[in-house]
C-alpha cells in the first residue's frame, strides 16, 4: 500500500461505501474496526473495493434486499473483502518487482499540519489526564501519568518536523504507534470493570447479526479492535497515528 492510500484509507473507503449504497450514513464503531483490521492486514484500497463491489452484488440477489431492506454495515462485506485479498496475493506471485509510483515519494501532508495534529493530541491528552486526576480512585491517576507521559514522548516526537530533508513518515508513524500501543495498553488494564462491560455489552449487540458469518479469527480481531477504539473515546484519549489526521 504506497504513502498516499495509507493515509486516505479511511475517508477513501467510506466514501466508496456511501456511494454503493446511495446515502451517507453515520459510521458505527463495528464499521471502525472493520477498517481498522483491513488496514492493519495491509488490503490495498482497491481490493476492499472490490470486495465491497462483490458484496453489494451478492446483496441485491438475496431476499433482504427484495423485501426493500438496504445494506448499512461493512460487516456484511468481510469474506468479499478477505476473497478479494487473498486473490490479490495470488495474482501477485510471480508477477515481478513493484514499480513505485511518484506520487508516494511525496510527503501527503505539509509540515504546519502535522504540527497542529500533534499538537492538538498533546492538549487533549493533557485535558484527558487532568479529569482523571480528580477521580479517588488509583488506577486513574495512573492513567493520568500515562497519558502525561505520552504527550511528553509527542512533544519530542515535534522536533522531527523541524528537521531538514523529506520526513520519514514510516518512522514518525512507528513511534506514533509505539506510543499509541501503551496507552491501549493501560486503559485495558486500568479501565473500572463497569466500563469495560458497558463496551462488551455494546460490542456484542453490534456484531450480533454478523458473527455467524465470521470465523473465529476475523471475530477475535474485530473485538479487539472495537473494544480499544471504545476505551479510547471513553477516557477522552486521542488516537495518535497519522492514519486518524484525515
């Protein structure tokens, strides 16, 4: 996947989604996480397309949609979506070395935007860590430390844009995930119980209709997923990753 997708993976996506279906639709916290997995499992965006495309045909031959009903979720596009990129794979052995193009030799976002969104997530990790430090208990002060220290390490993580040469934007998004990684790390771990079974609660309602259609793997990954997004709107704590700028 070359620079330029990897950080429009998201809204190109969505957008595809919106068009199939002919309206915009609010994205759900299950249609997060699909995403998420997709892009972790490094599917091209093109490929998800065309799952979605396959999914969408598969949909108008079945009885749902000739009772009126619509698809609304990318949960039902999942084994489309694996197909696709397992045909993908396929194809792709033995077809020779990939030609880079131009286009991902350039940097996707200018210097003063990457600086607001570092520093936009440095205020608000600051913001998340004072509420916590009200609360008596002492698992949330320990939070608070944590997300204090993770604007630390991004304040540092500033004096990159100042230097001279093209950015390393692998580099800068390894340490963005680092940091991300721990603080997933300690709300997992420092999260009240009540909360973390109001999210599973959440979760299981959401992915009810779909579970039948996915295996063990896909539904392990997608809770994963679901329940870290979750905790970190729950504590009010940004996402760090430049994949979430756009």
């Amino acid at each position: 996947m070359d620079t330029f997708n990897y950080f429009n993976y998201f809204t190109e996506i969505e957008e595809y989604f919106w068009r199939k279906r002919g309206a915009h639709l609010l994205v759900s916290p299950l249609d997060w996480a699909i995403l998420e997995t997709w892009q972790k499992a490094d599917i091209p965006v093109n490929v998800v397309q065309k799952g979605i495309d396959r999914a969408f045909e598969s949909w108008e031959r079945s009885r749902r949609a000739a009772g009126g009903r619509q698809l609304k979720s990318l949960a039902y596009c999942v084994d489309a979506v694996l197909d696709a990129a397992t045909e993908a794979q396929e194809a792709a052995v033995g077809s020779g070395p990939e030609i880079k193009s131009s286009r991902a030799n350039a940097e996707p976002f200018s210097r003063e935007e990457l600086r607001r969104y570092f520093e936009r997530n440095v205020k608000r990790l600051r913001a998340a860590a004072e509420k916590q430090k009200t609360a008596a208990d002492t698992r949330r002060h320990n939070l608070a430390r944590r997300f204090l220290d993770a604007a630390a390490k991004l304040e540092e993580a500033l004096l990159v844009l100042d230097a001279p040469g093209q950015l390393d934007l692998e580099d800068l998004e390894r340490r963005l995930t680092v940091l991300e990684e721990k603080l997933s790390a300690a709300l997992s771990a420092d999260a009240d119980e009540e909360s973390l079974l109001a999210i599973r609660r959440e979760m299981d309602r959401s992915m009810a209709p779909y579970r039948r259609k996915m295996t063990a793997e896909q539904i392990a990954q997608l809770e994963r997923q679901y329940i870290q997004k979750r905790l970190f709107e729950y504590f009010e704590v940004p996402r760090l990753s430049l994949f979430y700028l756009t």
